[in-house]
C-alpha cells in the first residue's frame, strides 16, 4: 500500500522545489535589469566631454539586456585627472561605473602630477576620434594664418594642466610658428574657458569638434573669436591629416600657410604625439578588475548605442557631425597605436616643454 506523505512533508517538499524554480528564474535575470549605471564624466557639466557622454546616454539602456538607469556624474578638477584617477582606483568592479574621459594620454606620459591611473591597464570599453579647433578673440585682428605672425594683441593661451592635451597641443604650434605668448592655466573645463574668452582673460584656447559645434561656433557667429585651424588626427603613415568632419585647415596645412613648408624637427615630432592622443581623444573604460564577462555586454551595448540610427540622427543634431568610434579589439589597437607614437626623443620635448 503506497504510504500518503504528510502535510508537513509536503509543504517542505513543494517549498523546495518552489526555491529551485525561483533560483532559477533569479539567475536568468539579466544582471543590469533594475540597476543604474553611472557615467564618470572628468570634466565639468555643459563641456564637450559632458555632452558627448549625456549622449550616450540617453541611448545606451536600450541596448544592454535588463534596460539600466544610466546617470551621469561629473567629476571635474586637475585636466580630467581626478576623475581618472578615481575609477581607476574607487570605483567598484561591478560594471556600474564607466569612465567617459577625455585627453587623458598626455598626463600620463608626461607623469602629471597626481597620475596614479593607467590606460594601458584599463578595459578598453570604446573610444572615439576628435580634433581640437584652436581659435582666437577677434580683437587680435587674426583674420588668417600670416595674421598670426603680428597680432595686434598679444597672445594669451588658456589651459587646464601644462600635462593637458589641450595645453601641450596649443603652446606647441605656436612655438613652431615662433609666436610668442603669455599662458594661463589651471581653468577646470571648457566652458569656464569660454568665460575667460569672453571676459578678455585670454585670448587663445582651443576645444574638441563636439565643444566647438555647440558651444565655439555661437562666439563665432557673435564675432567674438575667429576660428585658426584644427589640429587633425594622425593618419596610419604616421602622419598628420585632417579630420574630414571639419572643413577648417589641419594644423599642417596652417603652417605650410604661413611658413611655405611643413613643419619638421623635433617640436613637430612632439606635436604628433598630440594629435596621436587625439586620435582616442573619448576614452571610455571601467575599473581594471571588472568582470570579462560584465566587460563584453557593455562593449557590446556600447556598439549597438553608436551603430542606433536614432543615436546617429541625434548625433547630426547635436554634435552637427557622426563620431567616429571605436569599440572593443579596434579600440585597444588604436590605443596601442597612440602608446607607439609617443615612445621615443619627441617625449622628453614634450617633458621639457611642460615644465617650462
């Protein structure tokens, strides 16, 4: 005779295979729903760097399993370093915290001060090409590059860290042009550089091809500044060339302008560490002992965010152009790109240039 199992036995029993079913179904849940990710942004609110990441933004949850709050925190101070430094060093390995940094190259290879962080030991999650449009107060009556040789103002450059892209970029051309300048330094992102603009602090800066289409071009219109020339990007032969997304002159064809050749020695050669760095001006990343696996689906949200044809129109919108990014594999070969161009004699200059 089959024995009847008793109520108490029962109830344990069908809670047992209750639990079961339920860890199951918990661990199919995918590991982003119902979290929020935070980008780390390096620089302040309203600048390039701000604006490309609130961007993503906006359209990255659709692409990642789970569909995640995605916040963004600004953590602005030391040209982007203290941001850097903070999810290379705090921010947890959970996939929860990704890096949207800009013109981090330079500090590191130059050892800023305060640097503790390192690209090379950072999960390259994407990256994207970006050059920076240099430009100058109209009341220097620089109309154009032979213009640059006498204005009727003094030059004034204004940066964030002597490390900076930003900086190194700016002093570097005008030392090969041989045009004397004053610099200031030390101002915390682009748009309390375009204060100092309008304000006659200085009158020499530059910003990336995001900051100068949605912020630049309005003192453009306004005839406050006059824009110079773009630095460009290097090119796979080593070379500067022109970011086809501007139609302004590559630094390059600027000097050639006013010099009637191309630059050369040993300056040049450092300005090509600049324009390698911007080559992967965006580099997005997170904590270095993050999860392969937390790894992969952000890598693969991040390209289905810049390969979203609402992402793309937005980007035309917004941006007035399409980013040119990189994701995954691309984006460490080029990261390794730039790390070559800057090895060797050109890097010392770059040194001695900094602390002067």
């Amino acid at each position: 005779m089959r024995k009847k199992m008793s109520p108490f036995f029962a109830a344990v029993f069908f809670g047992f295979l209750f639990l079961c079913a339920a860890s199951i179904i918990f661990a199919q849940e995918p590991y982003y729903k119902g979290k929020t990710v935070r980008f780390v942004v390096n620089f302040s609110a309203g600048g390039p760097t701000d604006v490309f990441g609130r961007l993503i933004a906006r359209y990255l949850p659709k692409h990642i399993d789970g569909n995640p709050t995605v916040a963004v925190q600004n953590m602005a101070g030391a040209g982007g370093v203290i941001g850097a430094n903070y999810v290379y060093e705090i921010a947890k390995a959970d996939g929860l915290t990704v890096g949207v940094f800009s013109g981090m190259y330079l500090p590191q290879f130059l050892g800023g001060s305060g640097v503790r962080y390192d690209l090379k030991n950072m999960p390259i999650i994407a990256g994207a090409a970006e050059t920076p449009v240099a430009y100058v107060r109209a009341d220097t009556e620089v109309k154009g590059p032979a213009d640059l040789l006498k204005p009727s103002k003094p030059i004034v450059v204004g940066g964030f860290t002597r490390e900076s892209n930003k900086d190194v970029g700016l002093r570097l051309a005008l030392d090969l042009l041989g045009v004397p300048y004053r610099y200031v330094t030390g101002y915390a992102g682009v748009a309390e550089l375009r204060v100092a603009i309008q304000r006659g602090e200085i009158n020499y800066t530059a910003e990336s091809l995001t900051g100068y289409n949605t912020g630049g071009i309005l003192m453009v219109r306004e005839g406050v500044v006059v824009p110079l020339y773009q630095e460009g990007l290097l090119g796979p032969d080593g070379e500067i060339i022109r970011d086809s997304r501007s139609e302004l002159l590559s630094f390059r064809e600027f000097f050639r302008k006013v010099k009637g050749s191309d630059p050369s020695g040993p300056l040049a050669e450092a300005f090509k560490i600049s324009a390698g760095s911007n080559t992967m001006l965006r580099f997005i990343t997170v904590s270095p002992k993050t999860p392969i696996e937390l790894i992969q689906i952000l890598k693969k949200a991040f390209r289905g965010t810049f390969d979203d044809p609402e992402f793309k129109a937005e980007s035309d919108r917004v941006l007035q152009f399409q980013t040119l990014a990189f994701v995954g594999e691309e984006a460490e070969k080029v990261n390794a790109a730039v790390f070559r161009a800057a090895s060797g004699p050109a890097r010392e200059v770059l040194k001695k240039l900094t602390q002067q």
